[in-house]
C-alpha cells in the first residue's frame, strides 16, 4: 500500500510518501529567485536536502501579478491550474499500488480575505484529482489542529513539530533520513523566534499528516514497535 501526506499551499506546498517500508519527500517553491540562490548556503536546507536522495526539490516561477481585476483573476486561474498541474504530476508517479491512501491538510481559517479564496480555489482543483484518480473513499481530509494533536499537542508550533519528529523512529524504514538531518542541524535551522526554515516546515506537516493516515490505516501503535511522540502517549493514554 502506498501512503501520502499533503501540506498545500500556494507557494510552498509539499508531500510525504510511503510505500514498501520507504519514505521519500517531495517539495515544491514558489519564487522569484533562481535555484543557485537557494543553494549557495551549504549549512541551510535547500543544499542539505538537495543532496538527499529521499527529497526532490522543485521550483516554479513565482510571476507578478496584473493590477486590473479581472486581467488578474485570469492570471491567477492560469497560475493555480500551472502549479496544481506541476505538483500533481509528482504525486501521481508514486500511485503504482493497487491500494493508495492520500490525506490533505483542511484550509486553515487564519488566512482571510483573498488568501483563503485564493487556497480554497486551488485546493479544490488539487482534490478534483485526488478523487479521480484513487477515488473519494481513500481520500482523507485532516483539521490543522488534529495533526498538530497527533504530532504533539493541539496548539503546537512549528519548532514543536519539528522536534517532535526528531524522537519518531520507526524500524526497518529509512525514516532516520529524515530525523538524523533535523536532529544534526536543528540549532540551524529552527530560528531564535522558533520559527522554521523553509523548505523544512511544509515537509514536516506532510509527514505528520502521512504518519497520521498511516496509523489510521494500519493500527500503527499496536502494530509497529516505534517510540511514541507526547501526542501519541496521550491519545495511547486516554483510550
């Protein structure tokens, strides 16, 4: 069976894939600048990750958008199909097995106005197709706050996360590619304000999300002899 989580955006979605006890990412920038950019700082993630096999790194052209409305409107119709198109395309190389769960992270209520119409549009046409292609009953659709709970508690921040996902293991899998990195650069890579760098933020919600789906799936607790994460321990406990 295949497994994959989704954290969608407009400018930095990403994924997490598993399937026959391997894991690999996928990430996918939005931005003006060129790909040397990003890989001239050899202690900072693009350059780390890039040199993975286990992540692919990928970047689109992040355009200026038009002032008159509805000239605007139309640009960005083609900018989501563009991005939807590009990031689906990669997603659907790793459906090869019979059986493919995908989850996708809800829309998040604190982007307003033109934001949230702006993500919403997009999504939709992302999950247009999710469900054609592995069908509605293998497509699952979690709140922000639920994988947040399941990585470590309900309000918690990115730095949390990301130190939350050091303690995961899981045997007989190459999950440590991605724990022995954060682990070695985590005084680099989480800021003074606990923030995040990109592109590691987005991964690691799609790996909580795919690890959410997966126990959801498979009984992961019961079956899988893994360290628990705190979020895991209170859900174990209050069951």
């Amino acid at each position: 069976m295949t497994y994959i989580g989704i954290d969608f955006s407009l400018n930095s979605p990403a994924f997490c894939v598993f399937s026959n006890s391997k894991f690999s990412w996928f990430s996918l920038t939005r931005t003006e600048k060129k790909f040397d950019s990003f890989v001239k700082s050899k202690d900072k993630p693009f350059f780390v990750l890039s040199e993975l096999p286990e992540f692919e790194l990928c970047f689109l052209e992040k355009k200026t958008l038009p002032e008159n409305y509805s000239e605007k409107e139309r640009v960005k119709i083609d900018y989501f199909l563009e991005l939807v198109e590009f990031f689906w395309g990669h997603i659907e190389k790793h459906i090869t097995e019979k059986q493919t769960y995908i989850a996708l992270e809800g829309l998040s209520f604190a982007s307003n106005g033109n934001a949230l119409i702006d993500i919403s549009m997009a999504t939709a046409l992302l999950r247009e197709r999710i469900v054609r292609k592995i069908g509605s009953q293998n497509f699952y659709v979690y709140s922000p706050t639920s994988v947040k709970k399941f990585a470590f508690k309900g309000n918690a921040k990115k730095d949390e996360l990301y130190l939350s996902l050091i303690e995961k293991k899981i045997p007989e899998t190459n999950f440590s590619a991605l724990t022995k990195v954060l682990s070695e650069n985590k005084e680099n890579w989480i800021t003074p304000s606990k923030s995040v760098n990109k592109p590691l933020d987005d991964i690691i919600d799609s790996t909580w999300i795919c690890l959410n789906l997966f126990e959801e799936k498979n009984s992961l607790l019961e079956n899988h002899e893994i360290n628990l994460t705190p979020g895991e321990l209170k859900r174990k406990k209050s069951k």
